[in-house]
C-alpha cells in the first residue's frame, strides 16, 4: 500500500493545481484567465489536498498542505520552494522541497537529498503545477457568474479526456509506472477570475480510480488552491542547502 500511496501522490501533486478547466462566454472567460495566469513569471499559492483512498475494506485519509513560491519562471535563474505538511497513514510529516540552480532539494521525515535537474526538466513540472493545460475542449458543462468584481466559473470536465490528459501528464513527468492505469470517473469544480483577469482560486472535485499491480484504489479528492496576489513580486528565502546527500534520481524511481 505504502508504494501505491507514494505513486498517486506524485499525481496529486499534478491534479492539485491543474484540474480546474473549462456557454460561449464562460469560455472566453476561462480561455483569457488561464493565458493570462500561465505568463506570470512569480507565483505564491497555496493548496490543501484532502484525499480518500480505498482498497477493498482498506480505507485511508490522506492529506496535504503546501505553501509554494516560484520566482523567475521560464530563466535560468529559476527558483521553486514548497513548504508543509503531509498525513499519510496516520503519520504526520513536514515536507521542504527547493530548486536552484540545476538541483532539486527535498527534506521529508528527518531525511534531506538532493539530485541534478535540469531547468527544462524542472520547468516541465511547475508548468504542470502551476498553469491550467486542459484547454476548454475538455470540458462538457462550463458556466460562469458575478460575485462582485470576481466572476466565478463552474465546470464538469468530460472524464474520458481527462484520463487521456492524466496519462500524458504522468508519462511526462516520469512517474508512470508499468501497469498502473487511471480511470478517472468525476471531475468537477469552481475556479475565481479576479477583475485583472487573473484566477486567484479553484476547487476541485475528483474521483479516480488507480489500479496498481493487479489490484485497484479508489480514491476520492478534493483540492482547494489559492493564488495569492498574482501579477505582483513574489520573494523566495532558500533554506539551508547544507547537509542534503546527493542521490541518484533513477534511484528514486526505482523505490
């Protein structure tokens, strides 16, 4: 169970901030804001991922709290911090993840590595995690409304295109295991359009089934993501990049 957890959590990662997609004005809506949100180069969100995963009479809660900054998006002088918390298993871990300068730090459980990435490779990544790839084919309903000098779109995302896209994402990112398939059964949520046009928050509604090794999870999501102040300068502190171990990342893999 504990490598199947640590599979989909990979993908949760993705889903967590690139599900939100999708009536011919809902559209222009959605179309603009995800252009104009996947052109800033500085990024502070934060994201609360609440999972339920069965397996058989199996259940487990898990969840995962993150506060992220990205700065200089798309240069060589990137930089990417991830900060929070995670439960998985009843066991409750603080989590630290960094990028500079061609190497990606994480500290999980007391443990700090560090292994080579190069910038396409990284950028590959926080583009999953942080634009909206779907464009709005994917979706079967799409609606938007005003709340204030907000509008809100509400979406239903058409499942059989989102399993193609979830397959796509996970061969991209090198977390697609041999025999793991997806079958994505639900996708549904609400994103918020500030008046500059940019999205400042989503939720997300998720449900999926993962089978892993002959044997089937279903799991059951729910993200909430906020966008904080997005157009203005974001500041990233790097943490202390002494006493990380390098590793070999095909290792990581590999376990």
């Amino acid at each position: 169970m504990k490598k199947k957890v640590t599979v989909f959590l990979a993908a949760a990662m993705v889903f967590a901030l690139t599900a939100c997609s999708g009536g011919n004005e809902a559209k222009a809506v959605y179309d603009d804001a995800t252009k104009k949100t996947s052109e800033l180069t500085s990024i502070e969100a934060t994201s609360l991922i609440d999972m339920k995963m069965a397996q058989g009479k199996d259940e487990e809660n898990v969840t995962m709290d993150l506060d992220m900054k990205m700065v200089d998006l798309n240069t060589e002088n990137m930089r990417y911090l991830a900060e929070g918390k995670t439960s998985v298993m009843g066991q409750n871990v603080d989590l630290s993840m960094y990028y500079e300068g061609g190497y990606y730090y994480m500290e999980t459980a007391g443990k700090k590595i560090k292994y080579a990435m190069d910038l396409d490779e990284m950028m590959k990544q926080i583009k999953q995690s942080t634009e909206n790839t779907m464009d709005s084919s994917y979706m079967k309903k799409l609606a938007v409304k005003k709340d204030g000098e907000n509008q809100v779109l509400t979406f239903t995302v058409d499942a059989s295109k989102m399993e193609t896209f979830a397959k796509q994402i996970m061969e991209q990112l090198g977390t697609g295991a041999e025999g793991v398939t997806y079958t994505i059964k639900s996708v549904d949520g609400e994103a918020t359009v500030n008046k500059d046009g940019y999205i400042t928050a989503q939720k997300v509604n998720l449900s999926m089934e993962m089978t892993l090794e002959g044997q089937t999870i279903t799991i059951d999501m729910v993200t909430d993501t906020t966008y904080k102040n997005p157009g203005q300068p974001v500041e990233v502190t790097a943490p202390d990049l002494e006493g990380y171990t390098e590793v070999d990342p095909s290792a990581l893999q590999a376990q």
